[in-house]
C-alpha cells in the first residue's frame, strides 16, 4: 500500500531539493581528502571527522525542510507507529539485502571491505555503520530526497529510481567500485520501494534495515580479516 504523500503548506519547489542534493555531493567530493588527511588521527578527531559530514547534511534537510514548510520529521519520513510492525519489515529487508550481498561476494566480487582489529575502533565503527550510516543515510535519502522528488514528480517509480542512482553515485567518491555503487543504487530501489509499497514502512524501518546491514558486513569483515 503507497504511504501517503505528506501535506505541504507552500506550492512545489525544487530549488530545497537542489540544494540539499549540491551540500550531499559537494562533501562526498571532499570526503576522500579529510580521510587522508585524519586516517591515521588520534580517535577523537577521526570521530570528529565523521560527524561533520553529518551535521553538515541534517543541517540541510533542516532548512530545506522549514523552506517547504513542513515538519523535520515529515521531511525525514520517519515515525515510530507500528513500531513492532515495522522492526519485522526491517528483518525482511535485511534478509534480502545480506542474499544479494553474500551472492556477490561468493562470485568473487569484493563486497564486505575492511574490518577493526581494536575493540576502541570497531565500536566506534559499529557505533558509526548503524547510527550514522545506517539510520543518517535512510533520513536524507529514503527520507527527505525520495519524499521531495515525490513531491516535485508525477511518478513514484521515476522519484525511486532516480533517488537511487543518485544514492549509488554519492557513493563512489568514497571508495565504492563500479559494482557496489550499482548494488547500493539496487539496495536504494528496494528501500525505497518499501517504503512507498509496505503498509506503515518509514524510515524507522528502512533505517533499521539499512543500520544492521552495514553492521553486518563490519562484523563479517572483522571475523575475516
């Protein structure tokens, strides 16, 4: 069942969403010199580092939300109703996110990248692949990019498919190769499906989904390296 399309107070406009897009490629674009130049800091400023970006975006959403008129949480796409409801949607996603993922990498294909040897350092990023890139990547991109090309297309299908190209692209500065960006543009498609297609599927699912996903892959690349 489609989700309801959220109430907007002002005519459509595009100019919120161009910019919230310009600030998401114009870091990622930036992200490969920041790594280089704290990879090897002191833990503190290497979560710094990893927190800027994301301030940075939610920033974004924020004014381009209040330029709409419309609440965050509506911009985010995310509730807690049917809480128990939609943990269950996120298992399922996840199943069928880990298929894909594991199929690939039984082909040979690089899939799981590197794990933490230190137990400082892999909670941090546990704590960083389900929180911020889990959760952070599902608000801005399931949530207010899918939410604002909805509202400014005449098709759900072209605001899904072309919010995940554009989440798979964002993806390739940062290290990504040919064959993830594409998975991640498949793994953008059926998140977004989602949550336009499951009865009660915000971004509280798809986040959850997403958050254990990438936290699976650490756990796994960890136990292998």
């Amino acid at each position: 069942m489609s989700t309801a399309r959220p109430e907007v107070k002002h005519p459509r406009r595009v100019l919120p969403l161009f910019a919230v897009l310009l600030v998401l490629f114009a870091v990622a674009a930036l992200w490969p010199v920041v790594g280089r130049v704290t990879g090897n800091a002191e833990l503190p400023v290497q979560i710094a580092a990893n927190l800027a970006p994301f301030a940075v975006f939610f920033g974004a959403v924020a004014l381009a939300a209040r330029f709409e008129g419309i609440s965050l949480a509506t911009a985010v796409g995310f509730s807690t109703r049917h809480a128990v409801r939609q943990f269950l949607t996120a298992l399922a996603l996840l199943a069928a996110t880990l298929a894909l993922t594991v199929a690939a990498a039984a082909l040979g294909f690089r899939m799981f990248g590197e794990g933490e040897a230190g137990l400082l350092f892999f909670l941090y990023a546990a704590f960083r692949s389900f929180l911020l890139v889990g959760f952070g990547e599902e608000l801005i991109w399931r949530g207010y990019v899918l939410g604002a090309m909805r509202r400014n297309m005449h098709s759900d299908a072209a605001a899904v498919l072309l919010s995940s190209v554009l989440f798979g692209v964002w993806h390739y500065p940062g290290g990504q190769d040919v064959l993830q960006v594409l998975m991640t543009m498949l793994f953008g498609v059926l998140w977004g499906m989602a949550r336009l297609r499951i009865r009660h599927c915000s971004t509280f699912s798809t986040g959850t989904a997403h958050g254990l996903h990438d936290l699976a892959l650490l756990v796994i690349a960890t136990l292998t390296a």
